[in-house]
C-alpha cells in the first residue's frame, strides 16, 4: 500500500512539474516579448525638429549668466549625439550640423543666439518692388531677414545705388525663395542680408560647404518639392529660431549658373561666415562673378548692417573693393573680439559702374 501510494505520489509530482513548465513557457514567453517590444519603442516617436528644440530648451535652461557660448554649444552637441535618433551632431565655429538615423540633415545656424524668434503662425509677409532707370546697370538686394533685422540697410544701399543708375529688384522675406535664388541672380551687383552657416556632410567635424539660407520656409513637403536638390545636397534645412529655411549650398550655384553665368559681377554676402572659407565664394567665381566679399568669422546685426550701408557708399565715392575691405576691416568692437573681417576673393579693384 505504500508503495503504491508512494508511486502514484511520484506520478502525480512529474504531471504536476509538466504543467508547471508548460504554463510557465506560455505565461513567460509573451511576456518576454512585450519586455523587448518596450524596449525598442521605450522612446516617443517625435518630429526632428522637434528634437532640436528640446535640445535647446534644455541647454538655455542649464546655461548661467557667465557660461561661455562654445562651452553652451559643446554641450548641445553632446546632448544631440547621445539621442537615439541622431546618427551624428557636428560643432563648427557657431553651426551644427545633425544628422539623424533616417538619413535627413538639419544645418542649425547659431542656436543659441540670441535674436528675435519667429513663431510659425507669424510667417513675415512677402515683398518684391522694382526700381527701373533703363540701363544696362542691374542690382539684386535680397533681404530674407527683413522681418527678423528691418530693412535700414537695404534702403541705404538702394538709393546709392539709384545716384549711380542701377535698376534694381529689392526682395525681401519668404519671396527669396528657391525658385527666385535659382533664375534671378544674374546681375551686376548681388546683396544678400541673411543667415548662413557650415554643413558638415560626413560628421567628421570638418566643414564641408558654407550654407546660405533664404527666405523660404521648409515644410513637410519641401523635400518632395526639391527632391533633386536634397538628394544631391544642393539645398539643406536650417534652423533659424523656431523656423527652418531652405539652405543653398555651393553645388546650387554651380549647377544653375554655370551656363547662365554671373556678368563680372559683385557679390556681397552679408552674412556670418561668408568667408570663413572659399567654398561659396569660388562656385561664384567660377560662374563669372568678378568678385566676392563677405565676413570671415561671425557678426552681429547691428555691425553688419551699418557696414554693409558703409562699404557701398564708400564705393558710390569711387573706391575698389580691396580699398573698402581695407578701411572697414572688422566693421566693429564686437566683430573684433570675433576675430571676424570684412573680405574678400576675386578681383579687389572692382568699382561701381
């Protein structure tokens, strides 16, 4: 009688460890795999820029009043390379560019300046005017930051440039779009007041092209729109305050101006970095612009604005562009302790017509 009970005890406890492991497979298993599901999807899905703008927001949040603004992006860069969405952030001078793991790039151009923000529901409102005397003597003045910077300057600079009979096309805000960059700078003089910045295409912190935004907001379906120029890296996105603009690189001009060409033509870039390399200058060059000027390091608005008025009316008196680079120089205090200069690359004995 024992022994019998004592086998079926034995039974009983091999049925009972089958089921036991049997249930335990089934109840564990699923739960496994909601584990790894978890996971992989433990972070939210968010817009890119999105991303960026968190960044930010975190960085201002732990900036002190004494912090220095390279320490402040060497942080937000850090921040960007440790998010699981972003392949690689690469600092140069005050740009960075961030390239997330779907293969898309955002050039910021000095993040963390402190400027007047836009907000996306408050686009500035577009504006084209012509001043035709019928000559043969052509300015395009190109303002895509005239709502952000006012258009002092490029008023300044117009009626010069009227005292010596140019015909003009003043453009300013969003109608600086692509489109307008792409068929309409084929003229004796080019000035442009905006926003630009490097873009480093491999992530090796080495600056690959300098970038000029225009006055065209990226939307979701830019890169549909320009789908040949971002897949051959003609445009970029850059990210201007809470707004991001269509970006022209050095490859644009060279391949929409190569057969148009430029006619010995003076290009004023008013911008940061304009100069900091020949990368843009030279596609200019290279496409019949006699010459080329613009800052070699950052500036501020103010310094650039008054130059910019300064540098043209000293060329109304008759001077060339290596003798206005020259008594310009760094425009400013602040330009100064930039280490930044007005320069320039081509032919310096440029004069007005």
């Amino acid at each position: 009688m024992d022994i019998r009970e004592t086998m079926a005890g034995r039974v009983r406890m091999k049925i009972l460890t089958t089921i036991f492991l049997i249930w335990l497979f089934l109840g564990i298993q699923p739960g496994q795999t909601q584990m790894e599901k978890q996971e992989v999807g433990s972070f939210p899905l968010v817009s890119p820029q999105g991303i960026l703008q968190e960044g930010i927001r975190l960085i201002r949040l732990e900036q002190n009043s004494g912090d220095v603004q390279s320490e402040s992006l060497e942080a937000l860069t850090t921040w960007y390379n440790q998010h699981p969405y972003i392949d690689y952030a690469s600092l140069i001078e005050t740009s960075i560019t961030v390239r997330f793991i779907d293969g898309s790039s955002i050039v910021l151009l000095d993040p963390l300046s402190e400027m007047k923000e836009l907000s996306s529901t408050m686009l500035p409102v577009s504006f084209q005017k012509c001043f035709s005397f019928g000559t043969d003597k052509t300015a395009v003045i190109l303002n895509p930051a005239e709502s952000m910077y006012g258009h002092f300057q490029c008023q300044r600079i117009i009626s010069l440039l009227m005292n010596h009979d140019y015909s003009i096309d003043y453009v300013a805000n969003q109608a600086v779009d692509l489109n307008y960059v792409k068929n309409n700078l084929s003229a004796d003089i080019i000035y442009m007041n905006t926003h630009a910045g490097y873009f480093d295409v491999d992530g090796d912190s080495q600056a690959n092209a300098v970038v000029i935004a225009t006055g065209e907001v990226w939307t979701n379906e830019t890169e549909l729109k320009y789908a040949y120029e971002v897949q051959n890296h003609l445009i970029v996105k850059g990210m201007v305050g809470d707004l991001a603009f269509v970006a022209f690189t050095p490859a644009f001009i060279e391949e929409y101006y190569t057969e148009k060409r430029f006619p010995d033509s003076l290009v004023f870039m008013a911008t940061c970095y304009a100069l900091s390399d020949t990368s843009m200058a030279q596609e200019f060059l290279d496409a019949g612009a006699r010459v080329y000027m613009g800052w070699s390091q950052n500036t501020v608005f103010w310094t650039n604005s008054r130059t910019s008025v300064h540098a043209f009316r000293l060329l109304s008196y008759g001077l060339d562009v290596q003798q206005v680079c020259w008594l310009i120089r760094s425009g400013g205090f602040y330009n100064w302790l930039f280490h930044s200069a007005l320069m320039f690359v081509g032919d310096g004995t440029f004069r007005l017509r």
